[in-house]
C-alpha cells in the first residue's frame, strides 16, 4: 500500500461520549473538540491531529443504532488512521475494553488534506 495509506476502523463501547473521549485523549494522547450535529445523533467529539482523525458520537441516528448490528453499544469512535498505526490503535483500545467493529483500508492522507 501506498506510505499515505489509510484505514477506517470503527470501535463499540459503553461508556457515555464524555467518559470515552477522555480515556481516548489520554490514551492516545489527542485533545477532542465538543461538536453538535444532526447527523451524529447531537453533540460528539472531533479530534484532527498527527494521529488521524477520530470521531465520537452516540451509537444512534434518528430513533435508529448508528451499528443496527449492535444497539447495545452506547458510544462509536470512528478512527481514521495511517495503515501502520492499526495495531497499536487497535491494541489500545482493547485495553480500554472498547470492540473493534469494523475495519476498512482506504488510501489518502488522514487529515483529508
């Protein structure tokens, strides 16, 4: 794959957003911005750093789980991240007992740049 290469990987839990977006910070060492949307299912976190970009938002869209496979989860966080990264992204968030759901290669910069 090309050096820029990047990979969505999705991860469940069931913490509320606030207490995930700080084991997240903390373990990965990114600082999240408090965002609103519609499309989130209302307020979710933003972090856009040399890291990726990650994404955490209620597990809901409408009336709807955002993972209809998985409506017991609270919380998402959407990671995209550079290929190489996976396994230790991955390995952290296991710690912090979250569930890979879903992993997707792609290609591009993570910052969307």
């Amino acid at each position: 794959m090309p050096e820029n290469s990047v990979a969505s990987v999705t991860f469940g839990s069931h913490d509320d957003i606030a207490t995930l977006m700080g084991k997240v910070g903390q373990a990965l060492d990114v600082e999240f911005e408090l965002r609103d949307s519609e499309y989130h299912g209302g307020d979710y976190y933003l972090s856009r750093s040399g890291r990726g970009v990650f994404v955490i938002r209620w597990n809901r869209e409408l009336d709807e789980p955002a993972e209809p496979d998985r409506p017991e989860l609270s919380t998402l966080l959407y990671a995209s991240i550079p290929v190489g990264d996976v396994p230790s992204v991955t390995q952290a968030m296991a710690l912090l007992q979250l569930e890979t759901l879903a992993r997707l290669a792609s290609h591009g910069n993570p910052q969307g740049s």
